[in-house]
C-alpha cells in the first residue's frame, strides 16, 4: 500500500480496529477514514453506499462487527447472525463495486467445529458441527470468509479473510452482559476485590462509568448488590461460568494490528489461497487465567464456578506453523509477544 493511499477501516475505534490504526499512523499512512456508529450505521446499505461514493476508498479493513461472550452469544442469536450478515453484506459489496484493491476481513476462531482437531488448522473449516452457544455469530464469519473468497475466485479480487484468536488489549469492552471472557472476568473480580476491601467510592465510580442494565451509581446500595450479584459478584466471592476447565488462547491487541497490517502489505490472496488463523500457540485455561487476574488485582476472596452453566468450546488452539508458513515475520512478532502476552492484564 502507498503511504498516502486512502484506506477505510471500519471499525476504528472498537478493540481491534483502533489498534489498527494506530499502527497504520506509526507507520506513516497518512490518508485514513474512519467513521462511528452514530456518523455511518454499517447495517444501512443506502448510506454505506453513499459513503463508497463519496470516499472512494482504495483499501478497506473490515474490523468492525456485532461481539460479544459466551452469554450475549447464547442469549442474543437473533443480532449476531442478523447483524454481523448486513454489516459484511453492505461493505464488502460496496467494496467490489467501488474497485478496492484490496480488503481485509476480520473474523474468529469460533468459526471452527466445536470438536476440531488440536492445534486447528484452517482445512478444520466446515468439517463438523459447531459450538451451539455461539453458531450465529460463527455462521455469519463463516459467510464472510466465503464472501471474501467467492469474490476473489470468480472476479480475481484480493480480498483476505483473518481469523484471529481471543483478543484483549486498549478499548476493549468491560459490559458485564456482553463482554467477552477477559475483560468480563477482570472487571467482576476488580469489582468483588473493591467490595471485599468495603471500598464503596470505587464500586459507584466503576458503575458510573459502566452500568450494568442501566444500574450506575447513583442507584441505592441494596440495588447495587442486586444487579452485581445477578453477574456473579458479591461480598462473599466471584462465581464463573462452566468448569473452568476449557483451555483458551489470548493475543494483545496491537499484536493483532501488527498481523493484519503486515498482510495487507505483503500478503494477496493469491499467496494464502484460504483464510488465515493469527494466534500465539499458547493456551490457558479459564481458572488458571481467573487465578493470575485474582493475584494481578490482589483480590483473596472465594472464587467458585457455576457448572450449570455452558463452558462453551473446551479447546480451540490456533495453528501457528501451518497458518504462519508464508509469512514468518508474523509467527516471530506474535511468538515473541506470546511469551508476556498475560502480563498485560
């Protein structure tokens, strides 16, 4: 890519999207658009089309999405399929008929069975049944990935399909009902430490900054502990859901950025032919990473598992040799990272 070309990342100020950018500036492109939900809703095809045709964009990253955990997954199935379809539909359509070079397209490592082979190579893809919880939002990735590729093989596009693993890092989203596992975890045990310790002022300050279900501090103390106790927080401990058996791999956020900038430069569908898994080829599972989070905050209270509840995938570990053998540069930036990749909580 030119440095001063003009690219559009959609997405940019969400998790992912916002580190892409950041590290586009740092290395010097100059010509960025982004645009927020309240400035251009993705879900509206009128006015995603009216942006193409006002913009005219020559490379698109597509880092933005309808997420959440296991519990937004499992309760809200309607909105992550519907959602994530209309947002894929409308800007990778609106891409090919404004001629952009080039198009990344971010998706997830739930796509892959629930069952899949350990490490999971991307040949996994559609090779059995998916994990119930979260199915919607992973067929909607799936038709993403088969958008991009379809394209690709019947006009010649270049169009590139990453699947990346569990991502934490700057913006992430800390929404107790719709957060995913580590920053959900993080803030239930910094709130659970902050009640344990009786300090009251950072529980109001924490709600007032995020309420829960439209509780914020301003709420009386008894309505407090209600909601957080709903979540599994409260004076006595923190409860999880599942086992917290599943085993699970994490990559910090600008680690992601520097992945997907690099393909974008250097990497065309021609030379990766599928979709591309970017991980760490570390894991860890659910109770150990709440136990490091519980001894990162200082917290000494109870922590218990709510076996009632689903645990999800119990393994989806990334292959690292097969995904990474056309771009060594990437494995080595992410093996190097891996090996801190949790001290960053």
């Amino acid at each position: 890519m030119e440095k001063n070309a003009k690219i559009y990342v959609a997405g940019h100020r969400g998790l992912v999207g916002s580190a892409i950018w950041n590290n586009l500036l740092q290395k010097g492109y100059t010509n960025l658009i982004g645009k927020s939900h309240h400035e251009l809703d993705l879900m509206d095809s009128v006015a995603v089309r009216a942006f193409f045709d006002a913009e005219q964009p020559e490379y698109v990253i597509l880092a933005a999405a309808h997420v959440g955990g296991i519990m937004a997954n499992n309760t809200y199935r309607a909105d992550f399929i519907y959602k994530n379809l209309q947002i894929q539909q409308n800007v990778i359509g609106e891409s090919f008929r404004h001629n952009v070079k080039k198009l990344l397209f971010l998706g997830s490592t739930c796509i892959y069975p629930r069952d899949a082979h350990q490490p999971i190579k991307e040949t996994e893809l559609l090779t059995a049944p998916l994990e119930q919880t979260n199915e919607p939002y992973a067929i909607a990735k799936i038709a993403g990935l088969k958008m991009c590729e379809s394209f690709n093989l019947q006009y010649g596009t270049n169009y590139i399909a990453v699947m990346p693993t569990n991502l934490y890092g700057p913006h992430d989203n800390f929404d107790l009902e719709r957060s995913h596992v580590l920053p959900a975890m993080i803030r239930k045990i910094h709130l659970a430490h902050c009640l344990k310790e009786g300090n009251w002022e950072a529980v109001l300050k924490d709600l007032n900054l995020r309420p829960v279900e439209g509780v914020n501090g301003q709420y009386s103390q008894e309505e407090i502990l209600h909601i957080l106790k709903k979540y599994g927080i409260s004076e006595n401990g923190v409860e999880l859901w599942g086992t917290g058996t599943p085993l699970r791999e994490f990559l910090w956020s600008e680690e992601m950025a520097d992945a997907s900038v690099f393909i974008m430069e250097q990497v065309d569908f021609k030379d990766a032919r599928s979709h591309i898994n970017i991980g760490t080829g570390k894991e860890i599972s659910i109770k150990a990473l709440a136990e490091l989070i519980m001894k990162t905050v200082g917290y000494t209270g109870k922590l218990t598992f709510d076996s009632s509840k689903p645990d999800g995938t119990m393994r989806k570990l990334t292959d690292l040799p097969s995904c990474m053998h056309w771009a060594g540069t990437i494995a080595l930036r992410l093996k190097k990272g891996c090996n801190g990749c949790m001290n960053g909580i």
